[in-house]
C-alpha cells in the first residue's frame, strides 16, 4: 500500500466536484472485488460502487453511459516504485 490518502470519491469527469487532475494524473488503479478494473469512470469507497462505461453508448451530452456497480473498493498508486531485484 501507498502511504498516499486517497479521497472517498474521485471521478475522471472534468465537469463532477469529485474530479482531481493532480491526483489524476500521478496514477490512480481501482481493484474491485479483488480485480483490477481499467474502465472505471468513478468511485466512492465508503459506499462501495464504481461506474463503468456501458459500450459506446452516449447520454444526450455526448458522454458515456455508465453502469453503477456494488462491492469492495480498493484505489492504489499506479506509479508506486518498484522494488529493485537483487542478484
């Protein structure tokens, strides 16, 4: 584990209040239920979702769908050094 807090909730939506771009861009990985997950649009820990996108469809604004989904939420430093091998 990073020694970096993580907010409750983050979103990679410019428009939300939940958007950090500093915090963005460092790297930020999402596991959920134990998984790695790539598409997430946003997330709250405390509550337990993420949303996904849902295929190439778009709402009225030309954004993405997403999906609401319920479980475990563990956000991580993507960019968290490496351990250097010894040999």
């Amino acid at each position: 584990m990073s020694d970096t807090p993580f907010p409750d909730r983050l979103s990679i939506d410019p428009d939300s209040p939940f958007y950090d771009e500093a915090l963005l861009s460092r790297g930020v990985g999402i596991r959920f239920k134990g998984a790695e997950k790539t598409n997430v649009e946003e997330y709250c820990v405390s509550e337990g979702w993420i949303r996904v996108v849902a295929g190439n469809a778009k709402d009225r604004r030309g954004k993405p769908l997403t999906i609401k989904l319920k479980g475990p939420v563990e956000p991580y430093a993507k960019d968290e050094p490496e351990t250097p091998a010894e040999g």
